[in-house]
C-alpha cells in the first residue's frame, strides 16, 4: 500500500458513521450483512448507507456482491491487512514492538488483520 492509498483508507474511516458501519461489518464476519441490516444497524437512512459503503469500498476497506435484490457488503480483510502492514512497515520501521503494538494472529494472514481491526491491538502494558 502506497502513502496515498493509505490516505484514502483513514480518511474513510474518519467519520462516525462510517466507523459504526464498519465495526459492525467486522462483528458480521465474511458473511457480512445486507444494506438494508447495516442501514437498521447503524440507525441511518438506506442512501446514507450507500453513500458511506461506497467510500469504504474505494478505499479498499469492503467488498461487495449481489444477491438478488439485495446487496452484501463484508469488510475486505486483505485490505485492512494492506493498512496495518503499512503501519507496521512505515511507522514502526517494520517493528510493531517498537510501537507498542502486537497484532494477534498477524501470521495468519487476513484473519489476523480482522482481529486486529476488531480492536485486538495489545500494547506491552496490557499484559501487565
């Protein structure tokens, strides 16, 4: 992931709104969750939704498919593994215990970025 690309990923992040839609998409799982359930989930109107999938999907941060009537929407853990590898590599000097930071499960590939974009970060002294 280039600096820009990163950009992109926080900035879609940045806003509460999208920051519900995607915690709760991280809850969902691969399965993820239809618009309709996200726009009930995060108590917004269906085209709000639509609007804020729509700038996660560009950043890289969800993927989408069709079923029907109805579109599917499941956060893109190879992206959200781009994002913390460049963290990792740009801010830590490729280090993460520089930073404080272990990854849970980061050699598992996607499923460790998942974990950790679910908020299993854990700094050195959280295991004091």
């Amino acid at each position: 992931m280039v600096e820009e690309q990163a950009i992109g990923a926080f900035a879609a992040l940045a806003h509460e709104n999208r920051l519900t839609i995607f915690r709760s998409l991280m809850r969902a799982g691969p399965s993820g969750m239809s618009a309709g359930d996200i726009a009930v989930a995060a108590g917004l109107a269906p085209s709000n939704v639509s609007f804020h999938v729509a700038q996660m999907e560009r950043a890289g941060l969800l993927r989408s498919w069709r079923v029907r009537r109805n579109i599917f929407y499941a956060v893109d853990t190879d992206g959200v593994h781009r994002l913390l590898t460049f963290l990792t590599e740009e801010c830590c000097a490729g280090h993460p215990e520089l930073c404080g930071l272990h990854v849970a499960g980061a050699s598992g590939g996607g499923r460790g970025a998942a974990q950790a974009a679910e908020g299993k970060l854990t700094g050195d002294t959280a295991a004091e």
